[in-house]
C-alpha cells in the first residue's frame, strides 16, 4: 500500500575530526568505518536515531512497530516472525494496551464485533447476504451482487405495477437484505367512450399509460330481432391488439336490437363496458353485386354482400401491395383470386409484420367491376428474429437474422456505455442500419476502457436482443512535461500535471533515472526497472518516485529530484556526480489484468551537479565547519 512521502533516517553527526568535516563541506563522502562505533549506524533500515537523556536510540519509524535495530515491521502486517497476530481482511492497531484488530470494509468478524484481540479464535468473513428477498407479484432482473452495499433491482409482473417507484433492496453491513417499502399493485383496466359506427363496428378506449402489452377482449353480443317470431342472435367474439383505441366489426343481423358487453379476459381485471344498439334494417331481396370489407384479425377480411339472396357463386379479385416507411425497397405484392357463395366470407392473408398494406377488392363478372379498397397495419412479430449474435474484432457484431432471405430490413441500436472507476463517465448511441443479408455485421464506435450493453431491435419484431461486451484500456496520454537539458547545472523541479483517463483508468505515475546512454534501448511498457537500494540499479536504472492517481492533485504538483524522500515504496536518491542521466515521466494504466503505460523524457542530465537541495545541504555543512574552526581556534587559546 502506498504511503505519502516520508523522509529517509540520517544518524546525526557526533563532533568529527577535521578532515571528515572538510571532506562533507566539499560534497565528499566520508571514508568508510568512520562512525563503526555510532549506536545511530546499527539502526535498522525502517528506523531512525535520537538522541534522549544524553543517548543515542534507534526508534522505528511511523507506520513500523519493533526494537529499532533488529526489528522495525509494518504494522499494518501485524506478523512477528512466523506468529500471525491478525489474520486476513484485517487491519492492525497498537495502541500502549497492545494491539488490536479491525476487520476491513465488507467484512465482519464471527464475534459479531467489529475489533476483537488478537489470536482469540475471532477472524473476519466477507459480508454476504446471500439470494435476494422475494417481492409479491415481482420479478428480480439484472445481475446483482450480495456483497455489502449490493442493490437489488425488481420488476413488476405483467399486469401489476409500482406506483411508487423502483424497488430495490440492499445488502446491509449485518448480512440481511434491506427490504422495500414499495410494493406491485395489480392494474384495473377501464373500458370508456364505447360507440358504434358504421351500423355493425363498435370503438371504445383504455385509460392510457398502463398497459404495454397486447390485451385479449371478451365481446359478448346479444340481439333480439324486431320481428318476436325470429330467433335470438348470440354470440362471443375474442379481439387481441395492442392499441389503446381497438376496433372490432362484426357479423350482425340487420333490423335487431343488441346489447354488447366487452371485458378483459382472465388473469387481467376490468371494469366491463355495456352498450345497446340497433343496427339498420334491410329492404333489398336481390343481389345488388355491393359489398363492403372489414379487417379481422389484423390479417383477415371479411366480405359482406348486401342482399340476402344465397346460392350465387361470385369471384372476386384480390391484390395486396404492402411497404414499410422506413425501408426504401421493401415490397410486399400479391394477387390472386377467390371465389364463394357465401354472403359473408373471411379470407385471411399471408402477411409480413410491421407492414402497411393496401389490399383491392374487386367483383368480377360484373359490368360496373365494383372495387373496394382497405388500407391496414400488420403489428410487429411477436416472437424473436435475431439469434447468434457473437462479437469479433473486440467492437464488432454478426448476428442470423430469421427474416426471409433477400428481404431487406432495419435494425435499431441502443448503446449504454458505463466505467465503474469513471462515475461521470456515460455514453449512450442511438441509429439503425439496413440489411437484406440473413447474416448482417457492423462495426461499433466504441470508447477503450468500458463496459457496454447493446440492444438490436429488428424494427419488424416487438423483442430486442441484447448483448454486454467490454472494450480493453489502451495506452493513456503521453505525460505533459517541458523537456530540458542540463549540463553541469542543478536539476529545476518535475512539474507533474495529472493526466485524463479517456483511454482507462489511470493506475499511477512513475519517475524513472536511466543512465543516458540507455535511452534509446528503454521500452516503456517494461517492469524490470527497480529501486535505488537494489544492485542493478547504478547499471540499469532505477524507479526513483512512485505517485497512485488519486494522490496526484488536479491542479500540479512538483517533485524535486533527489530530494531523499520516499515516494510510495521507492527512495528519491540524489543523482551521482559527474553522470549522465535521463529522468523519464511514466504514467501506466491497468484493468481488467491488461496493463499500458506511456512514457515521456523529461530531462537530459549531463556532467550532474548538485541538485538545489542538496546545495542547500552543503552550503549548512560549509558553515559548520567554519563554527567548528573557531570553536577549536578559541580552546586553544
């Protein structure tokens, strides 16, 4: 885990001899084994020295617990030698009563308490609710998680709905889901405004916004003729559609009082409509060759004669042409010819969906040829016609298309992009494309570093399909550094500017110090580059800084290189005297285990002097050898 910087132990100097003096005041090293005594030179490496009570101690530094010489361990491992004091999905805290453990965020420990003592048998188990609480007359959709903070989305059933808005549950810190107030009511469906038009055809509505849904309707009629001598005329008819306005024509006797009843068939409830009427009487006792069309079914007509006179066979011609707006070369045309005695016969037609027909009628055999003509719109198909729908090329699609071969057709899409590490991150496409191929493909506009969900309509079904593809990171935007050159002069200080995660998250930003002539053989993506402490370093290179993306303010921050802090895991070493190096600026991006990095030079060291830090340090050691100087000068008087 990262930390912020940290400065690195130096044991403070006890009264040393003049020449080490002199040899620290001109930025020389001193000799080895000149401070073999010191207790500060037995300090382990995670510790520091100071001097309490007129003695040398060695403290371990903040974050590390031990004796400061032979032990200086993170505390937050909570490990001492090969006995674990707290176990997994834990943190560690010593306090001056020892030590104690928490269990992390998403987790609790089986003591049902949060901290508990260490090696008491209590460890920490990763939250989980389990399956989500069923909801009367609901249904759960999407995926959900039963982590700690996991949402659980529902959905009302066909013929319910929630008034009061989403239901959801959540998974809460105790392991239980927190169940919704808010709960499915079932839908009553009105009948209103019931009329009759056209002596035989009745309209009526449906309260709006409540039914997506095709609705099957119950039509009971009853008629009585006005003659008492003639039967009764009873009958019940089923409609299906989906319009909010339905229609229906029906095949009733002329001169006859009828009442009607129209519900909604079962499991739906409604409040029924009833309505009485008379339809018009019938003076004509010879066949007139007169007929009228009324749709059935959607895709069936039903031709009325107007006399009553039976047992002559007549021919009538039909020819349907059917298009579809959206589609400039969509036709759908037959003819064909139908022949009956029947006064009223239904011929029902083989229709393509989502298509608007205009079908002519016309009586042949006679001298006027009388026509009819009726206009009429085939609903979308209920059941799916896209399947196999595969993803190649990491943005692009192929589905099978069900439809008849060569006939062209449209597909709507509908893309939602989301970044779970990018929260106002949102993109969502919308358009359609054309295809006559049973096997169509196109390629998606599609942003690097992002989940996506894709709905395909084809616009003569009423079902979309939809599929989840996920797009892989690429390399983040190059680093923004002003580019210098320093020959034998201080290095000024690394202006980092945070950069944008429009190619995937940004993971953390890296400066490396590469000697010169290793420049052109560098790669940027590689990982071998190493701390200062290790042995490869002076040869190779080393990492010199290490900042995560969310410690990098918006605005800048400036690094001083060979400042000797720590920066993350990794110590800023001052640079060599005399050398040539190249600071590279690295910003490196990682998900979804893929990992990109991009890489920037930004300074050319050559002959390297003195950082302006380090030239404060030797001008305060210049000065202490000149208060030394004097102190000795006055004793010896």
């Amino acid at each position: 885990m990262a930390r912020g910087p940290r400065r690195a132990g130096f044991p403070p100097g006890r009264l040393l001899s003049l020449l080490p003096l002199l040899s620290l005041a001109l930025g020389v090293p001193p000799a080895p084994g000149a401070d073999a005594l010191d207790v500060c030179a037995t300090c382990h490496e995670h510790a520091t020295c100071l001097q309490r009570g007129g003695k040398k101690m060695c403290i371990c530094k903040y974050g590390f617990v031990g004796n400061g010489r032979t032990q200086c361990i993170d505390k937050n491992e909570c490990q001492f030698g090969a006995t674990v004091v707290c176990g997994n999905h834990t943190s560690c805290h010593n306090t001056l009563g020892g030590f104690y453990c928490i269990c992390l965020e998403g987790y609790r420990a089986t003591n049902n308490n949060k901290v508990f003592i260490p090696n008491d048998g209590t460890f920490c188990t990763e939250i989980n609710c389990g399956r989500p609480p069923e909801v009367q007359h609901a249904v759960l959709v999407g995926n959900h998680s039963s982590r700690l903070g996991g949402m659980a989305h529902y959905v009302c059933q066909e013929g319910f709905e929630s008034p009061g808005g989403k239901i959801t549950s959540v998974c809460t810190e105790k392991g239980i889901w927190r169940t919704s107030t808010l709960s499915c009511t079932e839908i009553i469906i009105e009948i209103n405004d019931v009329s009759v038009f056209n002596n035989t055809c009745v309209r009526w509505q449906i309260n709006p916004g409540r039914i997506n849904s095709k609705v099957v309707y119950v039509i009971y009629i009853k008629g009585q003729r006005l003659d008492p001598m003639e039967t009764v005329h009873e009958e019940t008819v089923n409609l299906t559609t989906d319009n909010r306005t339905p229609k229906v024509c029906l095949d009733l006797y002329q001169g006859t009082n009828y009442t009607m009843h129209i519900s909604i068939a079962s499991p739906r409830r409604s409040v029924p409509a009833i309505i009485e009427f008379q339809t018009a009487g019938d003076d004509l006792l010879e066949d007139d060759r007169i007929f009228n069309i009324s749709v059935l079914n959607e895709a069936c007509l039903k031709l009325n004669r107007h006399s009553r006179k039976v047992g002559s066979e007549r021919m009538y011609q039909f020819k349907v042409l059917g298009q579809r707006r959206y589609l400039n070369n969509f036709y759908h045309a037959t003819s064909f010819n139908f022949t009956t005695r029947e006064q009223t016969a239904v011929v029902c037609l083989d229709l393509y969906p989502a298509t608007e027909y205009t079908v002519n009628v016309t009586l042949l055999g006679s001298p006027e040829q009388h026509s009819v003509q009726i206009t009429m719109t085939t609903a979308p198909a209920v059941k799916q016609t896209i399947s196999n729908i595969s993803i190649f090329n990491e943005t692009c699609l192929r589905w099978r298309s069900m439809k008849t071969a060569d006939i062209e057709e449209m597909y709507l899409f509908h893309i939602w992009g989301q970044r779970w590490y990018q929260k106002e991150f949102a993109q969502e496409m919308v358009f359609n494309i054309t295809a006559s191929s049973q096997a169509p493909e196109t390629c998606l506009d599609l942003r690097p570093g992002t989940n996506y969900s894709v709905s395909i309509q084809a616009l003569s079904s009423e079902l979309p399909a939809v599929i989840s593809l996920t797009t892989q990171i690429t390399e983040p935007p190059l680093p923004e550094v002003d580019f210098f050159t320093v020959h034998g002069g201080p290095l000024p200080r690394l202006r980092l500017r945070k950069a944008k995660e429009k190619n995937g998250p940004i993971s953390s930003y890296q400066v490396l110090v590469l000697p010169l002539a290793l420049q052109s053989t560098f790669v940027c993506d590689s990982e071998e580059a190493t701390s200062f402490f290790s042995n490869a370093s002076g040869a190779d290179g080393y990492v010199t800084a290490e900042l995560l993306a969310k410690d990098v303010p918006d605005d800048a921050m400036e690094i001083s290189i060979g400042d000797r802090l720590y920066y993350g895991k990794y110590y800023n070493a001052p640079l060599k005297i005399g050398n040539d190096y190249c600071i590279i600026l690295r910003i490196t991006s990682e998900w979804n285990k893929v990992r990109r990095s991009s890489c920037a030079v930004w300074a050319q060291v050559k002959d390297s002097s003195l950082t302006l830090q380090q030239m404060v340090g030797v001008g305060l050691g210049s000065l202490a050898v000149v208060i030394v100087l004097a102190f000795l000068s006055f004793s010896a008087v």
